[in-house]
C-alpha cells in the first residue's frame, strides 16, 4: 500500500507526518475490533465470538470500538509508514488523529525524532580507557567474615520479626517492643534449614558469601558502564531532541509512581510530603534524562555503526511477555521498548570487552 504522507521537518532532529490511510483500512480496522470484542464478551443467547455486531455495539459502544480499530489501524500501519519513507526514528511517537469517519480516509498527525547526524568517537579506546579508569581493590572482589555475620545477623532479625508477627496476628502495623538482638534466634544448622532448606549452617554462610560477592561484582560492573556512558557523552557533540528527552522524563516519572504506589502509598501523598509538584519532579529528572537520551542516540549509533540487531526469536518472545502483563500497552511501543533494551545490552557487551 502507498501511503499519502506529508513531512516537515522541525528543528533538534524531530519531524512531523501527516498521514492519510484509506478508507477501507478503517473499515477493516473497525471489523477486527467488533470482532475481538464479540469474542471476548458474554452475552446471554450467544455463544462467544458469535455476538452480532449490533449486539457488541450496544455493549461497548461506538466509541470505544472506534478507538481500538485506530489501534489495530496504527500497529498495522504506522510501522509501514516509516518504513516507506526511510524513517530511522528513535524514541515514542506522539500521535494525535485528525479525522476520523467512517467511508472516509483516516488522517493523522505523528511528531518524533530522529537519529541526530553525530560523528561517533573513537568509542573502542573510549570504553577501554574508562574500564582501566575504574581501580578495585581486594576487598571490592571478595566477602570478609564481617560482611557475611552482618548479613546473617540481618537475617535472623528479619525471622524474630516474622515470628512476633506470626504470635500476634491482630497487630497489622509495626507498633511492638523493638527486638533485641540478644533475643534472637540461635545461628544453628536448624535455623539454617529453616532460613531456606541449607543442609547446615555451613551451607548457608557459603551462601551468603557468595551473595556478597555477586552484588560486589554487579556493583562493580555498574561503576564500569557509568564511566564508559560518562565519557562517551563528555565526547560526543549531540543536538538533542526534545521530544526524546520529554520522553525519558516521562518514563522516569511513571515509575516514580509505580514505585510509590507499590509500596501502599498514593502518589499525592509522597507529593505532599515531599512539598513538590509533579512539574517540579520532572524538572529534578531533566538533567538525568537528557544523559539518558544521550546515551540512547549513542548506542543506537554504534549498534548501527557495527551492525548490532535484536535476536528475533528472544524479541518476539519477550513482546509477548510484555503484552501478557500489560494487555492494553500498544504493540509497536512495546516492540521499540524490548528491542532497545536487547541492543543495548549487546553494546554494552561489545564496549565492556574492550
């Protein structure tokens, strides 16, 4: 299919589309969407995926069937679209529709960025550099005995907690006698069998050493790529995309939120709290999230650069794994959110051999 599209290029690397899809795309797109909901409701006297179409109307309502035939129009489309005119766009698309009816084109409206023209530095002698940069010290690859009876202590006030709990059920909150250490569960082969089937206390200290020594690595590792990012944005000139950074800012924020209301609380309660508003946080995140969009243009760069893809097999399977725990997430975001993810843990890969 051809496609009707208009471009205009903005300033910072970013272009707008005006796209026109025929008719007959948004009438299809409106069957897929009738369909998918006569399959998934129940109504009494019909049989799922046999619901006549008025039926499904009167249920859902037109509204709601037309904005999820734009969706199904959209992922089938917009992907074609770029493709079409050579696009090589990076981050989230903003789209907004601009006419919508039925027996007649569907037009819409899509702004976005793209790959800013950077010349890449030497990024091999960069990332090497910076991993020599980073000095460790023994202890900084190995457990000492404090550190694994800090742990273990640790893990024996956790189980006194638990069981004081476990004795008085009537008590939701924390409001008890602090628990001495002195009062603690003996450091024995049973507590180990209890603290997670060890077959003694040795086993379990083995452990937790071990423990100790992974996050001290992954620590470590952490510490390597933070140079190697630090010194490719100190040496690499980038005109940045606004709408790419309002996006790292935007995903920041989300989950901020997500983090607030895991742990029980609302998230305008931890805005009070913290005397800020949602547009104060998001100038707090600016600085980190242009560093991160930074770093995004760069690798995608060098992925380019050194012909880095996705496996397609781990890609496929971890969308769908995206999709089965976010139902609603729109399956082009999600593709563009797991294909990044997998790249860059190839470039980071590739910088960190170096």
């Amino acid at each position: 299919m051809q496609y009707n599209i208009k471009i205009k290029k903005l300033p910072k690397s970013e272009v707008e589309i005006e796209a026109t899809i025929p008719a007959e795309a948004l009438s299809q797109a409106r069957k897929k969407a009738v369909d998918m909901y006569s399959t998934s409701l129940e109504v009494d006297g019909f049989r799922k995926g046999h619901t006549p179409e008025n039926v499904v109307i009167d249920k859902v309502g037109e509204a709601q069937i037309l904005e999820e035939a734009i969706d199904i129009l959209l992922k089938e489309h917009f992907p074609a679209i770029i493709e079409q005119e050579k696009l090589d766009i990076i981050g989230r698309p903003k789209i907004s529709v601009t006419k919508i009816a039925l027996g007649n084109p569907f037009e819409f409206k899509a702004t976005f960025a793209l790959m800013p023209d950077i010349e890449l530095p030497d990024y091999r002698a960069i990332a090497k550099s910076s991993v020599a940069s980073v000095k460790l010290e023994k202890n900084d690859l190995e457990a000492t005995d404090k550190e694994v009876d800090d742990v273990l202590l640790q893990i024996r006030r956790n189980k006194a907690h638990f069981d004081w709990h476990e004795a008085n059920k009537d008590e939701k909150g924390h409001n008890h006698p602090d628990i001495k250490d002195g009062d603690l569960p003996e450091l024995n082969d049973e507590f180990a069998q209890m603290a997670g089937n060890f077959k003694n206390l040795d086993e379990l200290k083995e452990k937790v050493k071990q423990n100790v020594i992974n996050e001290k690595k992954a620590r470590n590792t952490e510490k390597k790529r933070a140079s190697i990012m630090d010194a490719l944005l100190k040496n690499t000139k980038i005109d940045m995309p606004d709408i790419l950074v309002e996006s790292e800012i935007e995903k920041s924020l989300a989950q901020m939120k997500d983090d607030v209301e895991r742990m029980g609380a609302k998230f305008a309660d931890y805005l009070e709290q913290a005397k800020k508003t949602e547009e104060d946080l998001k100038k707090d995140l600016r600085e980190s999230s242009e560093k991160k969009a930074g770093i995004q243009i760069i690798f995608n760069k060098i992925a380019e650069t050194e012909k880095i893809e996705p496996n397609k097999e781990i890609l496929e399977n971890e969308v769908k794994e995206v999709l089965k725990h976010y139902p609603q997430a729109n399956e082009v975001n999600a593709r563009v959110y797991v294909s990044t993810i997998l790249v860059n843990a190839e470039v980071l890969k590739l910088l960190e051999k170096e």
